[in-house]
C-alpha cells in the first residue's frame, strides 16, 4: 500500500494524538484505507483532511453527532450548501446563546464584588451569602 500512512503520522499531520484518531474510528467518524501484514492500520491523505476538518468544526462548537453529519453532507456532493449553512445558523444560535449567559454572569459576579468588603470576615460575605440563598440572579 504506497502512499499510505501510519496512525502516528496521520495523527501528527493533522495536528491529533493517535488516541484521538483511534476514538474518531471508534465513533464512526474514520476509517484506515487497509492494514500491513503486521496489522499496523494504514491511512490516505483523506484520512488528514477529515481530522482536521473535525478538529476545525471542534473549535467552532459542534458536537461529534454533528460533525458525523456535516461530514455526510461533504460526502453527498449533490446536497445544497443550505443545509449545511442552516447546521452553521443553528450552531451560531447556540454560542450567542452562550454569550448572553456569559454576559448576565459577568454582570452578576462584578455586582457581587462590588458589595464586597474585603476586610470583612466570611461569615459576612456578599458573596458567600448570595451563593447559599441563591440571590446572585442580574
């Protein structure tokens, strides 16, 4: 099998541990070309591009689950782009989502350092207090 790579190198070209490639398999999500007579699995290129797509669609907040689909679609050559930009909008909704959230803690945590009294002792701390009874909401 000429041009074909070990786990360890497809892992280093894309950027993974070989864990990492042996748990995608694991998922579904990758597949080796072939194996040596020894059993040693043996990879294409393909193998490179598909973890790294992974790896970037990671980073951008998808989940396995999702990421086992945009990779069906990027197979499925006839498919139209509007579903993958609707996988992509959905995604979006879900991080600001998440920014808001973030957005309203931060809010609340500098309210609660604000009526700190750092020279006070913790048994009459804001903060300690607002934690047991639940009034940190913004």
């Amino acid at each position: 099998m000429d041009g074909k790579l070990t786990i360890g190198r497809v892992a280093r070209q894309a950027g993974v541990n070989i864990q990492t490639v042996r748990y995608y398999e694991r998922r579904g999500l990758l597949f080796p070309d072939g194996h040596r007579d020894s059993g040693y699995r043996l990879y294409g290129q393909e193998a490179v591009r598909k973890l790294r797509f992974i790896r970037n669609a990671q980073d951008l907040g998808f989940s396995l689950d999702e990421i086992a689909k945009l990779l069906r679609l990027r197979i499925g050559r006839k498919i139209q782009c509007g579903k993958v930009m609707k996988r992509a909008q959905a995604r979006l909704k879900i991080v600001q989502d998440k920014i808001a959230g973030l957005g309203a803690m931060e809010r609340v945590l500098q309210r609660l350092i604000r009526t700190c009294s750092a020279r006070a002792t913790t048994n009459r701390c804001p903060i300690l207090d607002s934690l047991e009874d639940g009034r940190q909401s913004p």
